[in-house]
DNA sequence: GCATTAAATAGAA
DNA sequence: TTCTATTTAATGC
C-alpha cells in the first residue's frame, strides 16, 4: 500500500504541533479506509479495538433501544476524533458510527491512544477540550430535548447541521450531507410525519429550500428566531 | 400541539 | 418494477 501523504493530518487539530517525524509515525501506524454511505464503521456493544479519524465525510453516531428505534446522538465533521470513548478506558463502543456520506477514516489499534496522549505535543489536551465541546453540546440537547417544543427542536437541530457542515450554494446555505426527514425525527425525538408538514411549511414561508434528502436553508435568521435560540 | 394511521405520489436503483 | 423518500389528509389524545 502506498504510504499516506504527511499533509492529509498535518493541519487537523489533534495533530498541529506535531513536526513532520512524529506526523510520519502516525500515519506509518494508520490503516486507512474507505466507507459508503449508509456503512458501519464501528457498532454499538462490539470490542472497542480501534479509534479513528474522520479525514473527509460525514459519520452519524447512533444508538438503537430495544425496541429498535433509532436515536441519533450527533453528527461528526471532517477532522475529529471519533470512537474514542474506548481510549479513555470503555472495552466497548457506546454506539454505533454509521457514514452519513462516502467517507474516509484513519484507524489506530486503541493500545496506541495513551502513546499518542504521552508522546505527541498538544494531543491530550486537544483530546480534552474536544471532549469538553461535546459535553457542552450535549447538555445543550438534552435540555432542548427536555424544554422546546416540536417546532424549535426542529429548527435547531436543523441550525446545528448547518453550522458544522453547511457549504453556501446560491440563495443560502446547504447542509453538506444527505439527511432525509426521517434522520431528523430521529434526532429531534418526533415523527417523520411531523418533520415533512414542518419543513413543508417553511418551504412556503421562504425559510428553505428542500429536494429529498438535501436540505438549504435560505434563511437562517429566520430559523434562528424559530428555535427559540436563548444566547 | 402533536402522534398515529393510512393512502398517494414521485424519484432512485 | 420495486424500494425508498416524501407529502397530505383524517382521526384521536
């Protein structure tokens, strides 16, 4: 297998203040991947052997209760850390990490996760606050899921997409990867149902713009003041 | 205000 | 065609 190129890490956050050695014996230790849409890269209750580094793509972390209904817990930009809860002492994954769009991953065994945290400058603490962003995050939801209703749980969820993965197109801004409604009722604790009237009604209203499973909001102000946004 | 059920339409494989 | 995504209406809590 050809050797990866140094500059596919080199500007990401966790590996920044690394110099071009250490950036080499990383990816030296890497194996690459490549996942369709819809894939599973790891799932949920399986052996956490592995972390991995999203490179290009989008990935949806999911869990499925007993039942078999699906929640989605979030979705993970290009550039992070993913499947890491492992390194940090679980011998299980959490959930399941599904691609969202055609993606590329890097993986490393997990016994390398507390090498990286000794000898690579700036990796723990990246570790760290990345950690800390997503438990802000997270308590954000919960509290969102606990207090609004259906209308602004929607909005948000919609402005939180947009805001980590939206790409300007003509007339506004476009979510980056395929969500059909159903994804956002999973992730908003509705129905699809509920979702399409929603999205329907703010097609109308000039708000956004929707094909299946591409979303562009057009704007987003107006979505803002939809979600009951506090800060 | 929102879920559920059901039925129709339309795009993609 | 068959499968999947989406819309829309009717009904009930």
């Amino acid at each position: 297998m050809a050797k990866l190129d140094e500059s596919l890490i080199a500007a990401l956050a966790p590996f920044q203040k690394l110099d071009r050695h250490q950036i080499r014996e990383i990816l030296d230790q890497a194996v690459p991947k490549r996942h369709d849409e819809g894939s599973e890269i790891f799932r949920e209750g399986e052996e956490a052997d592995r972390f991995f580094l999203l490179l290009d793509g989008f990935v949806r972390v999911v869990r499925t209760t007993p039942t078999g209904e699906q929640v989605i817990l979030r979705h993970i930009p290009p550039g992070q850390l993913i499947g890491i809860a492992p390194a940090l002492g679980r011998p299980t994954y959490p959930a399941s990490a599904l691609s969202a769009s055609e993606s590329l991953t890097l993986a490393w065994p997990v016994r390398l996760w507390a090498v990286f945290l000794e000898r690579y400058p700036g990796f723990a603490s990246h570790a760290m606050s990345a950690m800390g962003q997503r438990f802000q995050e997270l308590h954000d939801h919960v509290t969102e899921l606990a207090t609004k209703a259906v209308e602004q749980r929607v909005a948000a969820c919609v402005l939180r997409m947009v805001n980590q993965s939206g790409r300007k197109v003509e007339g506004g801004i476009e979510i980056a990867f395929p969500v059909t409604r159903a994804n956002i009722a999973e992730m908003t604790g509705t129905t699809l149902h509920t979702v399409s009237r929603l999205l329907s009604a703010w097609e109308r209203d000039g708000i956004v713009e929707s094909r299946r499973k591409h979303i562009v909001v057009t704007a987003p102000h107006r979505l803002v003041i939809l979600s009951g946004a506090t800060g």
